[in-house]
C-alpha cells in the first residue's frame, strides 16, 4: 500500500508517466524523521535528491559564536540535497515537525533524467517552481512584516472552501516565513479572537477571505 502511495507521488509530483514513475521508484528511500531530528549535518556528503512530502526540512547555519541563521525552509513538494552530481551539505539540516521524505540516490535520478525526457523535464519543472517561491519569499520577507507574511502563508495553503488541514504547526509556519514561533502563535491569536479565522480540531477555516487579505501588510 505504501509503495502504491509513493508511486502516486512521483507521478503527480515529476508529472510523469506510470511507466516511468516506476523506474524511479527504484531508486527511492522513503523516510522519515521527527520534530527537531537531524537529517544531515553541514559537510556530510549529500548523495541524495529529497523531495519533501509532509514537514518542512530547514537549513540552518551556526556561526562559531553561535550566531543562528536559516537559508531556507524546504516544504511539501520541494526538492532540497544533490543533484545532478553528490555534492557535499552547506548547512545543518533538520526537521520541524514530522518530516516525512522520499529520497533519490543522486547518479541514479540523474541518470534516469537522462534517458526520458519526461523525467528530466518533471525535476526541471520543480526546480523552476522552487526557484519561483524563493523569490517571492524573499520579496515577502523584504515587503511584508513578519504578522502579514503569515498571513499571506496561510492564504497560501486554503483550500478552494477557505479549509486548512491539517492544523498547522506553528513552528513550521513560523519557519518557513521567517519569523519567531511566538510572532506566529500571535497572529494566529488574532485572527481567531475577531473571528476572522474559526480552529477546528482537524484544521482552521477561514470566515472572511477578505479581511485576512487586508491584513496581508
């Protein structure tokens, strides 16, 4: 079942045929690791292509005084390691929240790549959409403040009915905007208190798309 489960990953996240699917599965771990774990450490060699199923994998670097500074946060559907060649880990990486991956052995995938097209074009394609986040973070980070980044992040992950599920973790939001978890629990508290946002026990709803698009400063 759980192999069925991947499989369906790959597809809808390479958007590649079965057949071709497949042949990648073979060359994928699955994992997992929990809130706080270590996935990789700065200078360990990086063999291996993440794609990121639930969690948020976050990069962090630690000065010799140490100074603390995160370089990204990687979500559901984003790619974070080596490709197309193993490489070595700039920075230590983590898990906040469950973190659960699928990993890629790096000469495998590339070399897959380069016998379909479909595949090639599938980690082209995530690559582009990544590289198209990051830059609308960093003119986030730069344009909005910290409360109207979160904002706009769980405008982001609304369903077409103004649903959010599961119930975010704050820690996890508050990374992946770059903020503390204490400006996320804040604003948070606020738009649950003027009923602009209802918590529910398996997700929060958004009342008023609205009035948390006003808020988005």
């Amino acid at each position: 079942m759980k192999q069925a489960e991947h499989l369906a990953q790959i597809v809808a996240c390479f958007l590649c045929p079965q057949p071709e699917a497949e042949q990648i599965l073979t060359v994928t771990r699955y994992r997992q690791y929990d809130h706080r774990s270590p996935v990789a450490l700065r200078g360990d060699v990086a063999a291996h292509l993440f794609l990121v199923l639930e969690g948020i994998a976050s990069a962090d670097l630690y000065s010799i005084d140490g100074q603390h500074a995160q370089l990204a946060g990687y979500g559901p559907g984003e790619l974070f390691g080596a490709y197309p060649e193993p490489t070595t880990h700039r920075a230590d990486i983590s898990a906040i929240g469950k973190l659960s991956v699928l990993a890629f052995e790096t000469r495998a995938i590339a070399e897959l790549a380069t016998q379909h097209v479909t595949i090639a074009r599938g980690i082209a394609n995530l690559m582009a959409k990544q590289l198209d986040m990051v830059l609308d973070r960093m003119a986030a980070r730069i344009g909005l403040t910290a409360t109207g980044r979160c904002y706009r992040a769980l405008l982001g992950r609304a369903d077409d009915d103004g649903w959010i599920r599961p119930l975010p973790i704050l820690s996890a939001l508050a990374i992946s905007v770059n903020t503390t978890r204490e400006t996320a629990s804040r604003a948070l508290a606020n738009i649950v208190r003027r009923g602009i946002v209802e918590r529910h026990d398996d997700g929060l709803k958004i009342v008023s798309r609205r009035m948390l698009e006003e808020l988005v400063v």
